[in-house]
C-alpha cells in the first residue's frame, strides 16, 4: 500500500515503539498512541500493524485492541 509521507512516518514511529515491548508483555493500539502523543489515532495504530506483516522485525502480536 501506498500512504503519505507524514503517514508512513507515524508507522515508522508505530513500528518503533511495538519493538520495544518486552516478551511476555502486551500493550494497546491506544496507549502507543498516547505515547506517540496522538491520543485519538488509535485506529491508525491498527491499521499500522495490520500493515506490520511487511516488517517481521516488529512483534505486532504484542499490540492488541484493548488492555
């Protein structure tokens, strides 16, 4: 797929956060939004990890719906 820049550069930092979650630990789409500091884009985290299956570095199974 093909995002604007400033989108795919809000998955590169989606991407970079979900690689640091530890093993054994889950997080929401939510709270990497608030991290990131767009609380309300919670639903482009989704669609960011739905697009994480091109990236195998990123443990997108570690980022769930809800907490």
């Amino acid at each position: 797929m093909n995002y604007a820049p400033e989108t795919e550069n809000f998955f590169k930092k989606v991407y970079a956060v979900a690689a640091l979650i530890p093993y054994g630990r889950v997080t929401s789409y939510g709270a990497i939004a608030k991290y990131l500091g767009a609380a309300r884009s919670s639903r482009m985290v989704g669609w960011a990890m739905n697009g994480a299956s091109n990236h195998p570095e990123v443990p997108a199974h570690r980022v769930v719906n809800r907490v």
